[in-house]
C-alpha cells in the first residue's frame, strides 16, 4: 500500500499546480486483469480503472507486489506476490515494446516472474533479498541501496524509497523543481540517491533450515529486548540444544553470538546513518547500558562508537 500510495501521490502532485492533481504535465491509470477489487493484506480494497491497455502508450509501467506467500483469513486474496498469466504476457509486451518496467517492492518478484529481468540487475529489500536469490538463483540482486536503475528496468526496495524514486523519475521528465515541489507536498526531504543505503540485510546468504529462518526472524524483530535460546527453541519447537546445532551449521555461530553480531550491526548502521545518542542506540539494540555497549562495539567493530560517529579511527604509532 505504502509504494503504490507514495509513488503515485508524486506523480500528481509533480503534474498540476498546488495538489488539484489534474493529469497535466504526468498521466496515469491503475490497470488490472480484471477491474474487480484487488484486496491488500491489510484489508483495503483498490479498484483498477481499466483493463490492459497497449502498452506502447505508456513510458513506464510500473508493478507494485504484495505478499509474497499465500494468506488466508479475512482480507486476504491468496498469493499477492504471484505473477498470474496474464500479467507475466502483459509484461513480457511491454518488454518487446521497449517499455521501462518499474518493480516496487516485492513487484520486483513479478517481474522476475513474469522472465522479464533476465540479464538485469535487480534491488530488492533487505528483508527479501535471500527469498529473491533462492527463487531466481541465475538473477544478480542486490539490497544495498534505495533503487536500481539497469537501462530499461527499474527496480525499488519499497517502502518510503519510492519517494525518492519518483522525485527522480519526475525530475528528468518535469525539472527539478517540479520534483521538490511534489517532496515538499509530501513532507519530504531533499531526495536521496538511488545508492543511499538500507539497513543491512540481516544475513546475506539462504538459510535452509526452517527453524532458523524463523529464530532469526524473531531475533531481528525483537533487537531491543534479545530472547533467550530457551524462549527461541520454544517458540520453533525444538530443544535448545537442538536449535545451537542447528544455528552452528548454518550460520558457523551461537544463537548468542549471532545475536550480538546482528545487534551491533543495527548499532553500526544507526551511527552512520541517524541523530539518536549513543545511549539512545544502546538501548534500542538491547544493551544493558553505554559502557557495555561500547565495550563490545570496540571488541567487534575495531572502533568505539563515537570514533565511529565521527569517521576518525584509533591513532596508531608509526
């Protein structure tokens, strides 16, 4: 919802004067299969205005995704992140057409799909990147920055980095200010580049063992108040001793020491890139205080955390 809101909240913003969103100096449309609702995970149903159009009509078609694997229950419509027939021929035209294809989020998945990013290089999330390597091995992907620009593919990791990408599709189709204008509309910043970071990917290789993917997961989603490995081998169900075998061989660590690497690597991260204390980046990384953390931080990182924050490293004797 947050890409596909953001990205066109630029565009018609970029296209008229104030926010009266007449398509002017940018067109749009919402296309479907079918102009049936379409229900995100969330509940919120999006109606598409039209079928398939020709997709020489257009300069950019851009895929928004959804979950990737199937959910059921009330406000679900199955598998969100599926590219279905027709949209997989849909693309594959527009391709043939010579038409930029634009992936946010897990949209980049549909492309992949649908064979139309063979031979680009693709960005996904941080969150995803290891779910794309395992479905499409043979593609080149990446979760080190915003979006990727590959020739006649685009590709955005989601979330608010849509912004950035549309102010940079505005800017070289409207001008640059049309572009800052539409940012601060939105109550945005100045754009960031396509190779501003993410948060690092929590681990940047597959994890085949399904009891770790879920422990790491749980690690990751509870950074600031670390679970023990009794409560993590509880949660997959397994013993504790099962789980530390079964964390040793797919990842060489502890469920400890993984935890604390995964820990200061978040520290690492919000040095570079926000304004909270370090104090304050302790605490939302589950260390117990300051000198704690920075103690570790030194033994690990090679750098205290505010020689870190200031780009200086240890003097060394010559």
């Amino acid at each position: 919802m947050l890409p596909f809101a953001a990205f066109i909240d630029a565009i018609r913003l970029a296209a008229d004067e104030g926010d009266r969103s007449r398509q002017i100096a940018c067109r749009w449309t919402v296309m479907g299969e079918r102009t049936q609702p379409i229900t995100a995970s969330c509940g919120v149903a999006i109606m598409p205005w039209e079928p398939y159009r020709d997709p020489g009509d257009f300069d950019y078609v851009v895929v928004v995704g959804g979950l990737l694997r199937k959910r059921e229950g009330k406000g679900g419509n199955g598998e969100h992140g599926c590219a279905t027939t027709g949209i997989a021929d849909y693309l594959r035209a527009a391709a043939a057409r010579k038409c930029v294809l634009v992936g946010l989020g897990t949209g980049t998945f549909i492309l992949a799909r649908a064979g139309v990013m063979d031979g680009y290089r693709s960005c996904v999330s941080w969150y995803h990147l290891n779910d794309f390597r395992a479905e499409f091995p043979h593609l080149t992907a990446v979760a080190d920055r915003l979006y990727l620009v590959d020739r006649e593919r685009i590709t955005c990791a989601g979330g608010v980095g849509v912004v950035d990408l549309a102010a940079r599709i505005i800017e070289q189709h409207c001008g640059r200010s049309a572009a800052l204008k539409s940012l601060r509309m939105i109550l945005a910043d100045a754009p960031r580049l396509s190779a501003n970071p993410q948060p690092d990917p929590v681990i940047d290789r597959p994890i085949a063992d399904p009891r770790v993917r879920q422990a790491i997961l749980a690690i990751e989603q509870n950074l600031g108040n670390p679970p023990s490995v009794d409560a993590l081998a509880s949660a997959v169900g397994v013993s504790s001793r099962q789980l530390e075998r079964a964390f040793n061989v797919e990842t060489g660590m502890s469920v400890m020491a993984f935890s604390r690497d995964l820990r200061l690597k978040y520290a690492q991260w919000l040095l570079g890139h926000s304004e909270w204390t370090i104090a304050a980046i302790a605490q939302e990384c589950g260390f117990a205080d300051s000198s704690h953390f920075g103690r570790l931080f030194r033994r690990h990182i090679g750098l205290s955390p505010s020689s870190l924050r200031r780009g200086t490293a240890p003097s060394r004797a010559s």
